[in-house]
C-alpha cells in the first residue's frame, strides 16, 4: 500500500568526497527510502540504459564505449571542456532521472524518502518538493585528498569536477543541517546521522 505523501522528504547533497553516500546509506539502515539520483543517472547511460540511444544520436559513436554504454572518460573530457556539451547531456539524462525518481516515490510506502541529490542546491525546482535539505560537507583540501585516494585523479581532473559542481556556498546557504565531514571517523559520521535523524522521523 502506497502512503499519499511521505512524512518527511529529505534532500541529501553535498560535494564530491564529502561522505554524502555514506550518510545516505546510513539513513536508509535507519529505515528511509533512499532515491539517489546519480545512480539512476549512471543506470541510464549503462549499456541498453534509456539514454544510450540519444547519446549516440547527439554525440556520434564515439561517445559510446565497445560494451555499448556511455564512454564515461571521452564525455567528462568533453563537457569540462565544453559548457554547451553539458547542457545537451544534461537535456538527454535529467528528464530520464526525473521520470524514474517519480515512480520510485509513488512505488514507496516509507515514512521518510532521502532524495540524494549532488546539483541540489543550484536546481529551483527541488526546494519547493522538499520539507529540509541536508548538506554534508567538508573542506575542499579534504575533497581533494579523498577523491585522489579513491579515484586515482589527477588534479586537473578533480578541479574540472569540482568546477562541475555547485560551489560550497551555495550548498550550504541552502542547507536546513549540516554534516560537517572533515574527519575519517565513521563512527563519528554514523553518530551524527543517527541524531539527526530522529527528526526525521527514523
């Protein structure tokens, strides 16, 4: 059975290597229905994903890796290069992310969806869906040192990312709470979640 409207909405964003996934998988063990709107982004441009075919038509084959999915390392190349470009995927894969997120919410009987969200902050058409945003943040140093950690990213790739994404002061002028990140310390993070979200309703 559907619920008409979950209690609480929660918007979840913050910037790359900020522990943003972390703190929503921890909300959904917490018992939330987490939507995370990369991952539907990432399964739409995977192989047979929904916006392969208007990929290859707007970017030529080039763009489309031998498995048959987006290739990922020739398109960021591209839009860090190209702001035009980055609107034209943007015009192919939001409005697939959009319909998918739709049906997720309606699918959901959860007194709490979380709504992962990295542009949150810079998209007008969010707040207005949501009942609080939650920004986890760190400093930028921190981004850095995490990201090349994980991804093994130069530091041309990690400024072209992080120029990608909304600025630090837009996330957390938006923000209802903040997550401050700058410490490796799960435990400490999984606290934080945890007491924050009893007034969520988790």
């Amino acid at each position: 059975m559907n619920a008409a409207r979950p209690a609480w909405r929660i918007g979840l964003t913050g910037g790359i290597g900020s522990g943003k996934s972390t703190v929503g998988a921890r909300l959904q063990s917490l018992g939330a229905e987490l939507i995370d709107a990369d991952a539907i982004s990432r399964a739409s441009t995977a192989a047979g994903g929904a916006a392969i075919p208007a990929v290859r038509d707007g970017f030529g084959p080039d763009f489309i890796d031998s498995d048959g999915a987006l290739h990922r390392a020739r398109m960021r190349e591209l839009v860090f290069a190209d702001p035009g470009a980055r609107q034209r995927l943007e015009a192919i894969v939001h409005p697939i992310v959009a319909r998918e997120i739709a049906i997720r919410v309606t699918q959901s009987n959860k007194a709490c969806v979380v709504f992962d969200v990295p542009l949150l902050a810079e998209s007008p058409r969010w707040r207005p869906q949501l009942d609080r945003v939650l920004v986890v943040d760190c400093s930028e140093a921190t981004q850095r040192r995490r990201v090349r950690a994980r991804s093994g990213w130069d530091d041309a790739v990690i400024d072209g990312v992080l120029r990608s994404q909304s600025p630090r002061a837009l996330r957390l002028a938006v923000a209802d709470a903040v997550i401050f990140n700058d410490e490796d310390d799960l435990d400490r993070l999984h606290g934080l979640v945890d007491r924050l979200s009893v007034s969520f309703g988790l």
